[in-house]
C-alpha cells in the first residue's frame, strides 16, 4: 500500500509539474514568459507553449485586441474666445509590442489606458485653446481630431515608445459647461415666452376685431330686418285697414256691432279680469241692452 501511494503522490506531482510548464497562449492575447523578473520571450502565436516552472519562469497575458478608452473627465476646456466647455470623446488602440509596453507603461492595459488618458486629454487642452467654439461644431471638427491623434502618437512614440498604436480619435460631444448651458437655456426660455406672449396679444386683438366686425354686422342686420319687417307690417295694416273700411262701409251697423265685439273680447281676455259697471247706463254694454235686433239686423249688399 505504501508503494502504491507513493507512486501515486509521485505521477501527482508530475503532472503538477508538467501543468506548471504548460501554458496556452489565446489568439486574442500577448504571452510574456518572465525569468526572475525579467521579459524571457514574447508569444505572439496562438498555440500550446512550455516554460520552466516557477519560480524560474512566470507567465502573463496582455490584450492584442482594439481597446477603447473612453473619456472620464468632466473639467471643462477654455477655447480660443475664453469660452469654457466640456468635450465627450474616446480613443481606439491596441498594444504591438509587449516588452516596450511592459518595460515603459506597466503590467496590465490599466495602466496603458490611465497614461494614454492623461496624454489625450492635455493634447484636446492643447488643440481645444487654439480654436473658437464656432470651429468646435464645424467641419474643421476632424482637423481637431487629426491633430490630436497626431500629438497623442508623437507622445507614445517618443524617446520611450510605449509599444502601442492609436488607430483613431473622435470626439462624440461638444457643450458648454452646466452653468453656461443653464444661462442659454433660460435665455431660450425667455424668448420664447415673449414670442408666445406677442402672438397670443396678437391673436385676442385679432379676435376683439373679429367680434366687432360680427357684432356690428349683426346689428346692421338685425336693423335692415326691423326695417323691412316694419314696411310689411305697414303695408298689411294699409291694406287691412283698406279691406276693413271697404266692408265696413258697406254695413256700418255690423261694422259698429263687430267693433263692439272686439272691445269685448279684448276687455275680457283673461279669467281672472273685473269690470264693475252699470249695464243699464253704461255705453260699453249698448249691444247686450240692444238684444238681437242690431246684430239680427241683415247687412247691405
């Protein structure tokens, strides 16, 4: 039993070893294989790879793919005309050589994107104080990111390259600052306002003179109504008063006994009229004393 635990610890501990030398190097990463501190050998290639064990022989990975550094920074830039704003942008890049980057940047793509965002950002305060913010939101928009690129590449590729590339530099956002953009937006706000306001003193002016213009048409129409009205109403009267002095002419005695009858319908038109008169020697009764001799009487013809 002795025996076989041992030779089980001893194929244990070899493949302990043999997993410790073994290494896979991704297609999407750098392999850097350290010896005692120091940059033994660069993979470049995809693969299965050996080394010694450690403490002899360390391995790490740094990314080779297309990075983007995204801008963190919210202090404002002065332009040309001392105008502050605030500028949006991010950066593509990507490491090529690993012992450079290492040996002049540091051990990870953290420490590459902290330094490339200290130099993008002076690069934009440089380029940003030598145009006006007119030029900012113009086509002259890409000769500020061609500038930039092109300081941020003379910066890494100085007398230490860093052993990165800057593919390119955009910037996705230009505006002033909150308290500027505050004031430009009451501003706005108070043009509009007066605008609103002189179209709706406009509008009740124009619809004051609107209901004048109706009101008076109104009444001319209403008066030129009145107006005929009165003349047709005259004429009938005229003609009635014609047609009833023809009839009554014919017969004054039904004419007396009709305009009698007329008094008494209009004198006793509602219910609750009183009259207190004397028939026997009041005029107003004449007819009834009569009896039916004047209203029996036969008209003329």
């Amino acid at each position: 039993m002795n025996r076989i635990g041992f030779i089980a610890s001893t194929v244990l501990l070899l493949l302990a070893l043999l997993s410790s030398m073994v290494f896979v190097v991704d297609q999407r990463q750098f392999g850097v294989v350290y010896a005692l501190g120091q940059i033994k050998e660069v993979i470049t290639e995809p693969g299965l790879n050996f080394k010694l064990p450690p403490p002899f022989q360390n391995v790490r990975y740094i990314d080779k793919r297309l990075l983007t550094l995204d801008s963190s920074d919210t202090e404002s830039m002065l332009t040309a005309e001392k105008q502050r704003v605030v500028i949006d942008w991010y950066v593509r890049w990507r490491i090529t050589d690993p012992s450079e980057y290492i040996r002049n940047v540091g051990l990870d793509e953290n420490a590459g994107a902290l330094q490339l965002n200290r130099v993008v950002r002076n690069a934009f305060q440089e380029e940003v104080n030598r145009r006006t913010v007119k030029e900012l939101l113009s086509l002259k928009r890409d000769a500020l990111m061609s500038d930039v690129k092109r300081e941020v590449l003379e910066a890494v590729r100085g007398s230490k390259p860093w052993g990165v590339d800057v593919v390119d530099v955009r910037i996705t956002r230009v505006d002033y600052v909150e308290a500027i953009t505050e004031s430009v937006y009451r501003r706005m706000e108070a043009e509009r306002k007066r605008v609103a306001n002189e179209l709706r003193s406009t509008g009740a002016a124009e619809g004051e003179k609107i209901r004048a213009d109706a009101d008076r048409q109104r009444e001319i129409t209403i008066a030129n109504a009145y107006r005929d009205a009165q003349k047709i109403k005259g004429e009938g009267d005229a003609e009635a008063a014609r047609l009833y002095a023809e009839a009554f002419g014919r017969d004054p005695q039904f004419a007396q006994f009709y305009r009698s009858l007329e008094a008494y319908k209009a004198s006793f038109n509602r219910k609750g009229d009183v009259m207190v008169l004397d028939p026997a020697n009041s005029e107003f009764f004449k007819v009834f004393r009569g009896g039916t001799g004047n209203a029996s009487a036969t008209p003329r013809r």
